[in-house]
C-alpha cells in the first residue's frame, strides 16, 4: 500500500510540474514584454507617460531612421511617411507609419518594434506607439498610425551611448487570427 501512496504522490507532482510549466509558457511573452519595456533590454524602448520638457532638450542632434517590416501571411502594405528625422536631444517628435491592406479580405495585424542600436532602448521613450495593439484593415482600406517619441538627454551623459548619432527604430507587423472588436487609436483612409 506504502507504493501506491508514493506513486501517488509522484503522478500528482508531475501533474502539478507540467500544469506549472504550461502556465509559464503562456505568461512567458507577456513578461518578457514588461521585462524588456521597463529595463529597455534589447532594444525595446521605454513608453513614456509625458514628453520631455523643452527645457531638457540638448543642443545634440541625433538621426532617427525608421524602418517598416511585413511579417510572411500578412498581406499588407507598411511603410514609415519619411525615411529619417534628425531630431534634438530631447525634442518630442510626431512621425507617422502608413499600412494598406492588399487582399480581397478583413485582415487584423499587430506589431512588434525595437531600437538599435540596443544599448539606446532605455533613452528611446515612446509617448504615443501603435505597436501591440491590434488594427483590423478592410480590403484596401490604408491607416496612418502615430508615433510620438523622444531620446532621453540622459543618453548624451551616459558612456556606453555618448557617441551614438544614429538610432534606428523598427516595426514588423504580424497577421492575428483573431480581429480585435475593440476602436483603433489611429487614423483611417479609404482609398
């Protein structure tokens, strides 16, 4: 009786070892997410509650690139309105990202974004950002999506970033399975 009491217990901690590890693969993205956000490892910007005051603007200029990708599946077309803005050291930027969908079919997308180089993710600080929200396009329907940001001037005082005159902020897109009900943050064009 003793060995079936401890097989028991063995079949119920394994259970319980599997059941834990399922729950932390489905927790694992969204808090790797957080974890990215608020320490700006690799790359991930920091979201920023309110834009840098004019008085903390630096006189350093540094040369944002954007750059827009199309993850395979997504048949959408996504592009950033301008190439690059040279931008003062803690001066707020409003620049604008155009996707288009280019199938005959509702198609719902989402987004995902880094900064390179990855030591400027924590200086990067996004006010406003598209990214992770879900946008639903009908067939040919294009959306301008926002994107207000600032470079920390604490990036400038740091000397592992001092140097750093060209940063490179990067979108790609992703299909979603399932559309988003909810109302989308930015603007939509017919066309």
């Amino acid at each position: 009786m003793a060995g079936r009491a401890r097989n028991a217990i063995v079949a119920w901690s394994v259970v319980g070892v599997v059941a834990g590890m399922v729950g932390l693969s489905y927790a694992a993205v969204p808090l790797y997410q957080l974890f990215c956000q608020v320490t700006g490892f690799g790359g991930t910007t920091r979201v920023a509650t309110a834009p840098a005051s004019a008085s903390r603007a630096d006189a350093r200029v540094v040369r944002v690139t954007f750059d827009a990708n199309v993850a395979s599946g997504l048949p959408w077309s996504f592009v950033p309105e301008q190439r690059y803005v040279d931008v003062k050291v803690g001066e707020q930027v409003l620049i604008h990202y155009r996707a288009t969908n280019l199938s005959q079919e509702l198609v719902t997308g989402t987004s995902s974004f880094n900064v390179t180089p990855h030591k400027v993710g924590g200086y990067f600080n996004k006010v406003q950002c598209f990214c992770f929200t879900e946008q639903t396009l009908k067939p040919g329907e294009s959306i301008d999506m926002p994107v207000v940001f600032f470079v920390d001037p604490e990036m400038v005082k740091d000397r592992n970033t001092s140097e750093v005159g060209d940063i490179v902020l990067s979108y790609t897109f992703y299909r979603v399975d399932k559309p988003d009900t909810g109302r989308r943050s930015a603007s939509v064009i017919n066309r």
